[in-house]
C-alpha cells in the first residue's frame, strides 16, 4: 500500500497552484474577520503557507528587498506585520487585495 503524504506537504503542492492560492487565502482572510485571537493569526499562517509554495522565504525576500530573517518573523505565529510589509508581500506574490 502507498504511504500517505502529510498534509503540509500536500498543501504546498496544492498552492503552487495561483488560483488555489487565491482562494485559500481569500478563505484564510475572511476566517479571520472573526476577530478571536486564533483566527486573526490563520491569514499570516496562509501567508506564510502561500511563501513556501511560490519558491520560499529566501525568494520571497530577494523579491520584496527585505531580509529572510526579517521576513521569518514577520510571517511567524507572533509577527505582526505592517500594513506596508503585507503589500509588499501580496504585490511580490503576484497577488491583489480587494474589499467587496
């Protein structure tokens, strides 16, 4: 029998993908209007999930001309980004942020 692959796993793979991408975090975001202190950290862990999968921090940083380290802690279940930081981030990730 074939060994399942972990989830994390399987979650990079699926949010190599830009339209998975999108609507993951679209979900991530709208999961964490809620305003309890668990689901306002789910968008910065999305975030961060969607890093991994477009080539990593390391890439993510050489395009936004921040630090990788920087970069690890801004994204980390205790960073608490600028809102200047998360547009370079989406603008980096090829993304786009909407209200409706």
């Amino acid at each position: 029998m074939a060994r399942s692959r972990e989830y994390h796993d399987y979650l990079i793979e699926q949010l190599q993908e830009h339209d998975k991408a999108v609507a993951y975090l679209n979900a991530a975001l709208e999961e964490s209007l809620k305003g309890d202190v668990e689901s306002q950290h789910l968008f910065i862990t999305a975030l961060r999930n969607v890093a991994e999968a477009q080539g990593g921090i390391g890439n993510l940083a050489k395009k936004t001309g921040m630090g990788r380290e920087s970069l690890y802690k801004t994204l980390s279940e205790k960073g608490n980004p600028k809102w200047h930081t998360l547009v370079s981030l989406m603008l980096a990730l090829g993304l786009n942020l909407r209200l409706a």
